[in-house]
C-alpha cells in the first residue's frame, strides 16, 4: 500500500516545517479558479555563513543533501527497445510471460 501511494504522489505526509500551498489555475474568460492540487513546501532561511559552510548541489547532484532529495517515482523510462518499454508498463514478470507467449 505505501508503495502504490509512493507511485501516486501521496507519499510521506507533510514535514513538521512545512506547509500545504493551495494550487489553482484562473480561468480569465470567466474569473473562475479551479484548484489543481496542493503543493508542500518548505524553506529554511540561514545566514550566509552557514549556508556557505553546508554545500548543496544544483537539483539531485552532488552534494545532494540539505535537504536529501529522493529520485523521482513513478515515472517511466522510455526506450526504443520493446522488451524494456514492455517491462516499463505491464512489469517484468508480465512482460516475460507474454513473451514466452508470443515466442512458443
């Protein structure tokens, strides 16, 4: 179950020092917002030396710490390759079973 919320996007629940931000899109024909969803985000404000003396890469590079950033979940890799794309969405174990179908 906490694998199939991970792929969903309903992951941890929000830190203690952060907060939920409401998304919404304007429609300016009408002035109606929609929402979109929730956005939790959290920032951390030191100064300048601190921030110096603990580095932080750029996105997910190294030093990827400060806040540790996970790698994305839940997202295919695409390849021009059938077998691989075919174990990207019916999963390896499927994907080899329809295989030795399709071959015998």
């Amino acid at each position: 179950l906490d694998q199939a919320r991970e792929l969903l996007g309903y992951g941890e629940a929000k830190n203690k020092d952060s907060e939920w931000l409401p998304m919404d899109k304007l429609d300016h024909a009408t002035g109606i917002r929609t929402k979109m969803g929730k956005l939790n985000i959290g920032i951390h404000i030191v100064p300048k030396t601190i921030a110096s003396s603990i580095p932080a890469g750029l996105g997910r590079t190294d030093p990827n710490a400060n806040p540790y950033l996970p790698p994305p979940s839940g997202r295919l890799k695409f390849s021009l390759n059938p077998f691989v794309m075919g174990s990207e969405l019916c999963g390896p174990k499927l994907c080899a079973q329809l295989t030795c179908c399709l071959i015998c």
